[in-house]
C-alpha cells in the first residue's frame, strides 16, 4: 500500500498480485474517527463490491451513504470492495488500531 496525495481525489493504493485497488486517502483517519467513536470491537465483514456487506461491519461502513465521504470509499468502480480486509490491517500497521487474527470473523478497534 501507498499513499498518492496528488491523485485527484488523493488516494491510498493497495496493489494484490495484478490488482490495484485505490480508496480514498481521507479513510485512514475517517475508519480511525469511527473507530474511536464506536468505542468496541467491530466485525470487519470484508466483501467484494458485487456482494452485500454485513450490516455493522467495517465494509458496511465503507460503503454507506452516511459516512463522511457519502459512500464508497473505492474509487475504481469494479474494486470498491474489500475495505474491510484492507484498511485495518493498515491502521494496526500504523498503530491506530488493534486487530483480531483469527482465521475468520475478525474485529478491530481503535487504540
């Protein structure tokens, strides 16, 4: 992953294998802001743009018209999924928050 400030808007982009992914910059401190707030664990509930996100969920965050960004944090339509199963591993990279490793059904809050 890395940080393209001079995308337009600026994006954080996550290359798997052949793919490239980019979400907006802005969700690092929006997912750590939630966090926070929330206060508790919450389920990650990573999932492909074509499926439905588990309500509650880091990826149902992701993709609500409620959140700061008024939607998807994707910007590639086709790979707006999978912010669950990206971004927090980043924030517990990055100290922001503390993740679950268990083979399924991970949480994660804020630090």
């Amino acid at each position: 992953m890395h940080r393209d400030p001079d995308a337009d808007p600026p994006a954080l982009v996550c290359v798997v294998g052949a793919t490239t992914l980019r979400y907006h910059l802005r969700a690092i401190e929006d997912l750590h802001a939630m966090l926070t707030a929330h206060g508790d664990w919450v389920e990650l509930g990573a999932a492909d743009e074509q499926k439905p996100a588990k309500p509650g969920t880091v990826e149902a965050w992701g993709r609500d018209d409620t959140n700061p960004v008024g939607g998807w944090y994707g910007l590639r339509r086709g790979y707006r999924g999978r912010f669950g199963m990206y971004l927090p591993p980043l924030l517990e990279h990055l100290r922001l928050a503390e993740l679950e490793h268990n083979p399924r059904n991970n949480k994660v809050r804020a630090r």
